[in-house]
C-alpha cells in the first residue's frame, strides 16, 4: 500500500477517481453507456471525445515545460491551423473530396509547425524568455488567422472534414482515436528514443548539459515545433466539431487548460522530469471538471469560481507540503511517535 | 584566546539523534561550543556535518537528545527559533539578494526607521559601520551581485553581526575562495572570536583547520569520535580519525609524477596562440599520450577559463588547435567530444550534474549524447556500462536508480568521472575534481587519474592543492594574471617551489 501511495501517479489518480465518483453519486448516470445504432452514447464518451483538442495541446505542453519552457501561443495556433484549412476546403470546387480535405489539414498543421519553428527559434536560438516570446503569436497568432479568412467566421460543408470530430469508428469517436494516436506517437518518439531523458536532462541543467554535448539548441527547438504541430492538429479537430473557422473563439484559453493539465499530471513547471500519464490523467481531470459543472447547471458567469474552487482543492491535495501539514496534525491527535522525515537527503 | 573548558558553553548539544529514513543520520552525538573559541567540525562526506549544523540552526527536527544556548534549553521548530536563540549562519552558497544593495543586504528586516519610515542614509550609514568592523570598505548603495563571492561572504557575515548573534555557523565558507580572500576571511573569524563569538566552522581544507581552529570535533558515520584541542591533535592522527585508517596509499601514488612521458611524439592536443579577449592572453600548451599536465596558480590566474577555451565551452578568439597531428576546429563542447576531448567542471553541481536524473542516467548521458537521440542506448547495454563504471569508481551507495543529487559530493564527482570515461576520451580535462570531497573519495578519484594515465590516457588537472597537482602531474603549467608565466618538472619540486615561482615572478598580482 506504502508504495502505491508513494507512486508519483498516486495523487492525480485519486484525484480524478475521485470527482469521477462525485458525478456518479450525484448523477448515478454519469457512468452509463448507452447503444444506439451500433454507436456509444453517455457522459464518459462526451468526455473522451471533447478533450481531444486539449490532450493534444497538453502533450506539446509537457514538453515544452520539461525544457524549462512554456508555450502560450498555443490556442492561437489552433485558430490558424483552423482558419486555413477551412479556407481551403471553401475555395476548392469540391469541399467533399476527401483529398481536398487532407491537402487541407496538411496545410494547416504546416502551418503551426512552421509557427511552432519560429517560437522554437526565438527561444532556443534568440535566447527569449519563453513566455514572452510565445506571447507574439498569442496575441499576433489570431490576427493572422483573422487575415487569412478575410475576417470573417469561415463556415463549409464537408463530410470528411466534419467526421474527425464528430464521427465515430467502431462505436467510439473518431477524435478519440485520434487523442490515443497522438498520446501514443509523442510517448514512443519521447521513451523509446533517448529524447525524453535528453529533454529532461536540458530542462534540468542547461548548462551542465551543453557541458555533456547535449544538442540542447536542437532540443528545445523540436520541442516548440513539436507543440505547434499538436495545437494544428488540435485546431482542426476544435473547427472540425463547429464546422467554422473562429479565429476569436478557437482554442480561447487552452493554453490555460493546458498548463493546468501537465501541472495536474505532476510535471513540475520549473521543468525537468515529466509525465505524459500524468498529463493524460490531467486532461481528463479538467474534462471531467467541465463536464461536471455543465451537469450540475453552475450558471456560465460563476462557472470560473467553481471550476478554480475544485482546482485548488486538487492542487492543495497533490501539494507534499500540505499532506504531511495534515499528517504531523494526524499524528499530534493519535500521539504514535513517527521514524520518518521528508527530504530523505543522505547529507554529509 | 580561550585555554580550557572553564570558558561557558554556549552551546551544549547532547545525545543528538536524527534518522532519516533507512539511515540513521546521527546517532547520539555530543557537541559543545563555548564563546570566543573557533571550534571546526571534520568529517568525511556523509558523517553527519552537515546534518548536525541543521540541527543547531533549526533545519532540521531533533529526534532525540537535547539543545542548550546560554543554559538554556530549547526547541527549534524552525530556523528563525535558531535565530532568535543568537545562532547566524553562512552558507557556502551565499543566501542573500544579489540583486538588492550591500546596505539593503546587511539591514534586511533592521532598517533603521524614523516615524516608521525607512531612513535610507541612516541605514546605510549603519551598514557601512558594520561592514568596517569586519575590514570591508565598499560602497553600500552597490548591488551585491557585483560584489565577488569573497565579498558578499563578508556581507552575510555582518549581517549575522547585525542580529547580535552569539554563535557564527559557517559552513564551507572557503570552498570557492582564493588565498588572500581566505586570510581576510580569517582575520575576521579570528577577530570575531575575541570578541566573544562562538564559531563554529565546517571546511574541507586541512591547512585551513589548523590555521583558524581552536578546537576540533571529528565525527564519523553519524557518530562522535571524539574532541580535540586542536594544538595537541597531529595532522595524521586527525585524518585518521576522519577515515578510520591511516592513509598510506596516497603516498604510493608519487611515483605518477616521475614517469617518463614521450615528447617526441605527436601530441594529443596541442594548443597554439590560444587566448580571447578580456579573459586570456593568448598561450600554448600541449598534452601527449599518457601525460597529467597539472595548472597550478591561483584562483582567478586563467586555470579555469584555459581549459575552457581548449574544451570550447567558451569561444577562443584567436588561435588553432591540432588534435592528433591534425587541425582541429573546437568552438563548442560537440566539437570537442567529437575529437575526444572530455571535460568536467569545477562547478559539480551547476555545470556537472543533472541533479533530478539517476545515477546510471547521468552516467550514460555523455554516450547518449554523443550518439543522438534516435540511437536510444539499450536497458542491458545501459545497466553493463553503469555496473561496471560504479565499481570500478565505488560509486556509494551501489544503488544506479537514486537520484544523483542525493549523493555526496565525492560520489557525484565519482559519477561526472564515469560519465567521461564511459565515452573513452583520449584526453579527459578535470578541473578541481577533488574539491569539497572528502579524503577517501579524493583518493579514490587520485589512484584512478594515476592508473588511467599509465594506460595512456592524457589528462589536464587543475587542483587548488598543489601537493595533489605534484603528486600526479609531470608536468605543471603555471598560470597567473590570465596568462602562462612558466613550467615546472614536478619530479624535482616541492609546494614551496611552485608557491615560491608564483610570487616571484612579479609581485604585483600577491599584493
């Protein structure tokens, strides 16, 4: 039990499970799958499809925050991403031909891959702070979705475009499918080369890595090209699902979201060892959050407080500090003398 | 100058008790200080140093035994209870706002007010009559950070002047202080003591504790050995306390130093014209085959920033090098270890470790990165390579998935070592490799340059102690003011003469 509990997954686990089982208690259909023409229905596959456009973004987080770094442009991205694939679709003669599609999506992840390279080159080659120089294509990112739709809200037809988000394969929908591959693909590119512990080790100690021969430039780059990519890929799953190019409200405020997943899934925002688990568990934490407080009719305008209310609440769970502030007062009522201590640092 | 224990403890610990988990920190340790003595406490890395000055400055929670300050007894239940009790501590890494100014720093929280008003010049005025006391005349209004470490030593130590402490902790003050800086240092511990402070001081240099101590406290895995009047303990006997065993095998190694190295071969690395701008004058040096080449000068003599340049962790601005005979391009540390040359820092923990990896991560991460991130080194190909390197350096404790941070500084310095050899360098650069590591570690790291010399490595090794560059190098480069002022055959010199060269080759840079 004593290592379960020391599992470094063990708290945004019991997390989740736990609002998992609020929603159950208080709505004992939120775990229910219901089928219908050979297709799932119910809260948990509302859940698994929705937070496809922020599991994809939360991935690219990760590991932009594991080279010390952080990634703000990343909603305006997927309203690029967004904005130019549909204004593909809508100039093509034939919005149904699925290769017109694909040419489409090719393009907009081109795109925030090349957006992503220009953040990666700012921070790695520049020597920008991080968050200041994602801050130019959060702010500039929607000004450029916005040029290239004209300013106006894109709006198409087009089946093969509107089966990624709302489709399904197999009963299950297909933007799920498409979260999986992406979880899959990031977690074979990061642990089953050495890329992930070269990132961790560059986010660890810069310059003790460059001392080591590291190609700490190239890293850090590929990582901001790496989250471009996925918030592309985002973007159209998000303008898939309204059918629209947005370019105001897509991916308004995920970078939030996103952040608040891979700090959820206990990858430390000082960068360094991360968690994709973790960030997958995160995910579906504020997924499930969102879902919970549609549910529970939490009007829109106070819908922020109780979102940040239950996010403290998780927060303060997860905190080492707190836990054993509650287990010295534990103690102190049960009076059992303790043999452990925290920081267990062999110190000379 | 206190003479025997009729002076009153100021601090009396008794029967001091920490365990951590698995490892029993200090087990029932008895220290006393008493006022107006310098009281040093030794011990290798992992004795329990460091754990009983946390446990005297509130740190870290006692689980057994008792603290008395000034007969009175207390429980620290964090460091500002320590604080409270007189008890100032300065650390090795300085803990103060480089970014704030001298003044600020040596007022923090005792700002002299009027009407509840910060009164700037007053403060200030203040500040520098604390900083004189301690022979520190510097503009209070600069930033501190512009200060040298020795300097903002000095600061720390006044502010711990200014909140009336009774008991100075210093631990590892010296570590990054070149000579004249540790003999200030030392005018003011000395002076400080004849004021009535305790002091109690924590170093790893064993010149240092003979030249400032009045009493020494050896401690041992966790354990007391015993205390000393420092007059009547011998400089054999006190390691011997610290280790446990007399140390003889140090002496086998001089014969590294008298080995014949072949110069007319085609050397390893051969610098020419190599300098930058502001940093270094430009100079030559080359390595062959098998050869220790010892930098001897002091601290801030251009060791650090030669070797540097050689290993293209700074750009040279002027200059080639050849490798092997060849023209060699080396502007970055790749270009380097591309050409075989490996380099481990002074700095362990800044620019050497990666302090959140484990062990066998940090050892492998020199091939890893060598061979790209797509050629991921495999789990049984991993494992082999760290078995073998963590016996082969004693690597403690034995255990390749613990976080390296977590080790002491010996064994983190064993880790760097293994690292580089695991990429079979042909030339490996170590600079103060063995400082702040304790004797059996540094002796480890010794008999291993020594034997990986022999089989022909060649080696570049910068020390502060020059009995260790003696002991291993054939051949010392000696540096001062930026640049190369000469050689030396080690085989036929002592310490005095290396010392004795320095000085005499100008004055201008002793005063």
């Amino acid at each position: 039990m004593k290592r379960v509990v020391k599992h470094r997954l063990f708290w945004p686990i019991a997390a989740l499970v736990a609002l998992v089982a609020v929603n159950t208690i208080s709505r004992p259909a939120f775990l229910s799958v219901t089928v219908q023409d050979g297709q799932f229905y119910g809260s948990v596959i509302d859940i698994l499809r929705n937070s496809a456009p922020l599991m994809l973004v939360a991935l690219g987080m990760t590991i932009v925050i594991s080279t010390r770094g952080i990634d703000l442009s990343v909603g305006a991205l997927m309203a690029v991403s967004g904005a130019v694939s549909l204004t593909i679709i809508e100039a093509s003669p034939d919005p149904e031909n699925l290769g017109v599609v694909l040419v489409a999506i090719g393009a907009g992840v081109l795109t925030t891959l090349f957006l992503g390279a220009w953040n990666g080159f700012l921070v790695a080659v520049l020597g920008i702070q991080p968050i200041i120089a994602t801050l130019v294509l959060m702010l500039a990112g929607r000004g450029i979705a916005l040029l290239v739709t004209g300013g106006f809200i894109t709006t198409i037809n087009s089946t093969p475009y509107q089966f990624m988000a709302q489709g399904s394969v197999f009963g299950l929908p297909f933007a799920f499918y498409v979260s999986i591959a992406a979880v899959a693909i990031v977690a074979l590119v990061e642990r089953r080369t050495a890329l992930g512990v070269l990132t961790e080790a560059v986010g660890i100690n810069p310059e003790a890595s460059r001392l080591a021969g590291v190609r700490s430039r190239g890293i850090v780059w590929g990582a901001y090209a790496a989250s471009g990519v996925l918030a592309g890929f985002a973007g159209i799953l998000y303008s898939s699902n309204i059918m629209a190019a947005d370019a105001n409200a897509a991916g308004l405020y995920i970078e939030l979201d996103a952040i608040l997943a891979v700090v959820l899934g206990g990858t430390s925002l000082a960068g360094g060892k991360f968690s994709l688990a973790g960030t997958v568990i995160g995910v579906f934490t504020i997924q499930t959050l969102k879902s919970t407080i549609t549910f529970l009719g939490v009007p829109p305008a106070v819908s922020p407080v109780f979102m940040a209310a239950v996010v403290i609440v998780v927060v303060l769970v997860q905190s080492r500090r707190v836990r054993e502030g509650f287990a010295r007062i534990g103690k102190a009522l049960s009076r059992t003398p303790s043999q452990t201590r925290p920081d267990a640092e062999v110190a000379s | 100058m206190p003479t025997d224990t009729e002076v009153q403890p100021v601090v009396e610990m008794r029967g001091i008790t920490i365990q951590f988990p698995g490892v029993l920190a200090l087990d029932a340790v008895d220290f006393t200080l008493r006022a107006g003595e310098v009281h040093t406490l030794m011990g290798e890395n992992g004795a329990g140093k460091s754990t009983l000055i946390k446990a005297l400055t509130g740190v870290y929670p006692i689980d057994g035994g008792t603290i008395t300050v000034a007969g009175e007894s207390r429980i620290f239940r964090g460091t500002a209870d320590a604080q409270t009790a007189g008890i100032s501590t300065v650390y090795q890494e300085i803990n103060l706002c480089t970014n704030l100014s001298v003044g600020e720093n040596v007022m923090l929280g005792h700002e002299v007010r009027t009407l509840g008003r910060i009164d700037w010049r007053a403060t200030h005025r203040e500040a520098e009559r604390y900083l004189e006391t301690l022979g520190v005349r510097i503009d209070t209004h600069s930033l501190l950070g512009s200060h040298s470490i020795a300097v903002q030593q000095l600061v720390a130590i006044s502010r711990a002047m200014v909140t009336d402490c009774t008991v100075l902790v210093l631990d590892e003050p010296t570590s990054s202080l070149d000579r004249g800086e540790v003999d200030q240092l030392f005018r003011v511990i000395r002076d400080l003591r004849d004021r009535g402070v305790a002091i109690l001081f924590v170093t790893h240099f064993l010149d240092q504790v003979y030249e400032v101590s009045d009493r020494i406290t050896v401690l041992r895995n966790g354990k007391l050995v015993g205390e000393y009047a420092a007059s009547e303990l011998s400089r054999g006997d006190l390691i011997a306390h610290m280790i446990g065993r007399a140390l003889d095998d140090l002496a086998a190694l001089s014969d590294t130093s008298r080995r014949q190295i072949d110069r007319e071969s085609v050397p390893v690395l051969r610098a020419i014209g190599v300098g930058r701008k502001g940093v270094i004058e430009p100079v030559d040096l080359d390595v062959f085959e098998g050869e220790v080449v010892g930098i001897a000068g002091l601290l801030g003599s251009g060791r650090t920033e030669l070797v540097r340049l050689v290993y293209g962790a700074d750009r040279a601005d002027s200059g080639r090098f050849e490798v092997d005979g060849g023209p060699a391009r080396i502007t970055t540390p790749r270009n380097a270890i591309d050409h075989r040359i490996a380099f481990s820092s002074e700095n362990r923990r800044e620019e050497g470790i990666i302090g959140d990896l484990t062990v066998a991560e940090n050892i492998v991460l020199g091939i890893q990165a060598r061979r790209g991130w797509l050629r991921k080194i495999s789990h049984s190909e991993q494992s082999a390579i760290v078995s073998e390197y963590m016996t082969a350096l004693d690597v403690r404790p034995a255990d390749p998935n613990r976080a390296v941070r977590n080790l002491s500084g010996g064994n983190q310095q064993k880790v760097l070592l293994a690292r580089w050899l695991a990429t079979a360098p042909e030339l490996i650069i170590l600079d103060e490799p063995t400082r702040g590591i304790d004797v059996g570690a540094k002796a480890d790291i010794q008999r291993k340059v020594a034997d990986l010399s022999a089989q022909g490595l060649a080696v570049i090794f910068i020390s502060s102690e020059l009995e260790e560059v003696l002991r291993l190098a054939q051949r010392v480069v000696v540096m001062r003011d930026r640049r190369i002022i000469g050689e030396l055959t080690s085989a036929d010199i002592e310490v005095d003469d290396v010392i004795d060269f320095i000085a005499h080759q100008g004055q201008e840079s002793m005063a």
